[in-house]
C-alpha cells in the first residue's frame, strides 16, 4: 500500500489535469470545421482526435487511482496518435501522400495482416466449423481481394510504410526535421520504451514495477509522484503539439496555443518540486546540480 499522501496527492492532481484538458479540447473545433478537409479526410482527422483525447483522459483516470504502470500503456498509444497526426499534417505540400498511406495503404496492410492472423488461429481450433467461430472467420478476406492487398503491395513495400510510420520513423523524422514545433519531442521516447516492456510484459516490464515497490518509502513515494506527474504532463504536451500543429496547418491565429502553454505550465507548476524530491531521495542529488541537468 502507498502513502495517504501519494494517493491524495495523484487523485488531485489527475483531476487537474483532466479537467484542464477538458477546458482545451473546445480549442480543437477550428481544426475540426475547417472547410479545407475533405470528408475522408476530416474523418480520418476526427477519429485520431477522438482517439488520442479518449487514451488521454483513460491515462488520467488510472493515474488518479496509482495505476502507473497501466496509464503508462494508454500514455503510449497517445503519443504514438499524437506523432501520427504531427506527422499528417507537419506540411500541407506532403499531406495527400501522408493522408492516402494512412487512411487507405495502411488500412489495407492492416486487412492483410489481420487475414493471416485469423487464418493461422483457425488451422489451431479444435473445431474451426463451428458456428461459435463464425466472427473470426469474418475477418478473413475473400482470395480476389487478399491476392489483390498483396499484389499493390509487395512485402518490401508493406515494410517500407509500416517503418515509416512507425514510431522509430516518426519520431525520427519530426526530430530531425529542425521545424521549433517538435523542439524536444524525443523526450516522449523514455515512457513510449517503457511501456513497451509493460505492455509486452517482458522480464523488464514485469520486474520495473515490484522492484520499485520495495524500495523505502521515501524513494517509492517519490518516484511515485514523478512517475505520476510525467504521465499527466505527457498528455498534456502531447495535446499541445496536436493543437499547434493543427493551427498552423489551417493558419489559424496562433493565441489559442500560446494560452494553452501557459494554463499548462500553471498546472505543472502547482505540482511543486517533485522531480527535484526524487532525485533528492534517489541520487542524494543537491537542488543546483539538479536544476544544471536539466538545461
């Protein structure tokens, strides 16, 4: 069992912060209305939106109750729909090319690779004729179309796109593309690695968690309110990456997005000293040392 205190202070936190990102989201309705999308893309758009906001606030709700580890995986597929649509729309000269892998080449690798999924699963059933079957057997493809999905995209080609929207390829490429908008946004890879293990649960992602566990209470309690407070500044950043992003795409005025950095930096701020505690407690790290890391 944690601290009184870690859990009083998570569950407060956490509603901040949902309750900021609520605020924000009406932000988005200019992006939303824009009348330069058409109506595939406007949907695609809309539905990594929704994506991105619902993980969002499932993230925050875990976080208000302890659950770290598993708002780790949610802050995950939330960064990753965060670079997707960074990504999207970084440039309007490369969005059509970017919008038709995404929405359509994709799409349809996924059909492909969902076939062979469900086809190798059946070939292991003890009755694959069985009526209880039936949805599996609907998401094989009829052989026009599953030759047809191979054939527009060889196996070098479907690894070519898969790479680069990965999100090795994506944080990549938006890193390394210089744009101020994407200043930093390596940062996310750390918690995106980490819940990689959890969500895999590989020897790593089943250890982390306990070992920490078993620390003393002042190195757990800490690392507890940093681990939490970096889950709740993730998705806040990733929102403002999406939000400005999108304005500058559709060359919006910009004074919504400087005002959401400014709520957000208010809201961290309120957080107090906690990354600084736990290097304190864990590093026995004085307050000036700290402060020279991390510029």
């Amino acid at each position: 069992m944690y601290s009184k205190d870690v859990y009083d202070k998570l569950r407060e936190w956490s509603e901040k912060t949902l309750f900021l990102l609520r605020g924000l989201l009406p932000r988005m309705a200019p992006v939303a209305q824009n009348s330069r999308w058409t109506t595939d893309q406007r949907k695609t758009l809309a539905h990594l939106l929704t994506a991105t906001a619902r993980s969002s606030e499932g993230a925050l709700l875990l976080t208000a109750y302890a659950q770290l580890w598993d708002a780790e995986i949610l802050v995950r597929s939330v960064t990753e729909g965060t670079l997707k649509f960074a990504y999207l729309l970084q440039a309007p000269a490369s969005f059509e090319v970017r919008h038709r892998e995404y929405s359509h080449d994709l799409f349809r690798i996924g059909l492909l690779k969902d076939h062979a999924k469900y086809a190798e699963l059946l070939t292991v059933l003890p009755d694959s004729n069985d009526e209880m079957w039936r949805p599996f057997k609907e998401r094989l493809l009829p052989d026009a179309q599953r030759e047809e999905i191979a054939t527009d995209y060889p196996k070098s080609v479907r690894g070519a796109l898969e790479n680069r929207w990965g999100f090795t390829g994506l944080i990549g490429t938006l890193a390394r593309s210089g744009d101020p908008l994407f200043k930093g946004i390596t940062g996310l890879a750390s918690g995106y690695a980490m819940a990689s293990h959890i969500v895999h649960a590989d020897s790593l992602g089943t250890s982390v968690p306990l070992e920490i566990d078993k620390r003393s209470s002042e190195r757990r309690d800490t690392l507890l309110l940093a681990h939490g407070t970096r889950l709740m500044s993730d998705v806040l950043s990733c929102f403002h990456i999406r939000l400005a992003v999108a304005y500058r795409f559709i060359g919006h005025d910009p004074g919504p997005v400087e005002q959401t950095q400014k709520s957000i930096d208010e809201l961290r701020a309120s957080f107090g000293s906690v990354y600084e505690e736990w290097m304190s407690a864990e590093y026995g790290a004085s307050s000036g040392s700290q402060s020279e890391a991390r510029t």
